[in-house]
C-alpha cells in the first residue's frame, strides 16, 4: 500500500519554519544533480493537489503539483554540474546542491527534513529515510527537484537530439548507452560514471 505523506514531521519539529529537501539526478550519467527545498507557511490548503513522491507520480500529475507549489510556497533550486560531481563525487555533489537549494531560500529556515539517510554538513536538519513518502515538505521539495531537472535535460536536447535526454533524462538506458557508443560524449557527461568512463578509457587505449 502506497504510503501518503502529510504534515506530521512537520509538526512534530517545534520549530515554526521548516524546509523540506529533495534532489533529482543521481543515476543518470549525464546533467545535473538537482536539489529543491520548499518550505509551506500554513498546513490548511484546500486547494492543495496531489503531493507525494515524485517518482510515483505521472509527468501530468508532478507538473500540476509543481504549478501550485511554485504559487504556494516559498521554495529554491540548488545544482551541481557535471565537472562538480566528477570533483566531489555524486553523494557529496547532491549534499552541496542540497545547501545551496536551502540557502536560496527568501527565509531561514529553522529546521530541514532531508530526504535520504545523510543531513548535508551546512544543514540543521533530521534525516528521513524515503521521506519524500512520509512528509509533504519533502515531496514537494521531490517534485520541484525532478520538473526542474527533466526541463534542463529536455532543453539540452534540443541541442543534442541525438542522445534522446528528452525521454531518457540522462539515464542509462540502452538507447541511451548505443547513442554514446555512436557519438561519443560531451561536457555534459559525468566522466568518472562508470559507462563514460570504459569509453573514455578505450578511447585512450
């Protein structure tokens, strides 16, 4: 049975402004890693759409939510491209892109509820394991993060039509993988990923 997140963590906290946090973006080997962090004002919306995690959601249904989230709350995007995630390496990449997402925010928030196992180092927060099925902050921070990521990936594929990133968002499937073994990579690829990197690799041999 599919979990619903509701305002629970929240008001649980004690603390009055609270910033869910989400990223987008770990698997695919090529785009950003994306991080949303959106923080509700109130707890009583009737108008409220369908919230949950994004990955459960139908492209239809996350750009609903993402509409009314974006009118609703007050919320931010943080990134860290290719090169930064090839520097720091993808866990440490989506942590930096979950700081950055939280200090863009219009207000400070006095606690965060962060997706996953790891609160990021610049974070006062509680980590929550599948959160983005357990608090509403943090799905919508889920569904921020992935409408935001799909655009960028969808938009660079006007650029290179040939990867097919407007359906695969960068993932590796195998359309994805022949089209690399085709045309190669570009500065949009993450290189120490291990399907780039065996090209790069042979390539160099």
């Amino acid at each position: 049975m599919r979990s619903i997140p509701d305002f629970s963590y929240e008001q649980n906290c004690g603390k009055k402004i609270i910033a869910g946090v989400d990223e987008a973006g770990r698997g695919p080997l090529c785009g950003p890693v994306v991080a949303g962090a959106v923080v509700f004002l109130k707890h009583n919306f009737d108008d409220m759409p369908l919230i949950s995690d994004s990955k459960q959601m139908s492209e239809k249904q996350r750009n609903i939510a993402y509409d009314w989230i974006t009118k609703n709350t007050i919320w931010s995007i943080g990134q860290c491209s290719p090169a930064e995630i090839d520097e720091l390496n993808i866990l440490w990449a989506s942590m930096r892109a979950m700081e950055r997402a939280v200090a863009g925010l219009s207000c400070v928030p006095e606690h965060c509820l962060i997706d996953g196992n790891r609160v990021p180092k610049g974070l006062n927060g509680t980590a929550l394991v599948k959160g983005d099925a357990k608090s509403l902050s943090i799905a919508a921070a889920s569904i921020i993060a992935k409408v935001t990521r799909d655009k960028i990936m969808h938009d660079l594929s006007q650029k290179y039509p040939e990867y097919g990133w407007e359906k695969n968002a960068g993932y590796p499937t195998q359309q994805h993988l022949q089209a690399i073994e085709i045309y190669g990579i570009n500065e949009h690829y993450r290189k120490t990923f291990g399907p780039v990197k065996k090209i790069i690799d042979e390539k160099k041999v």
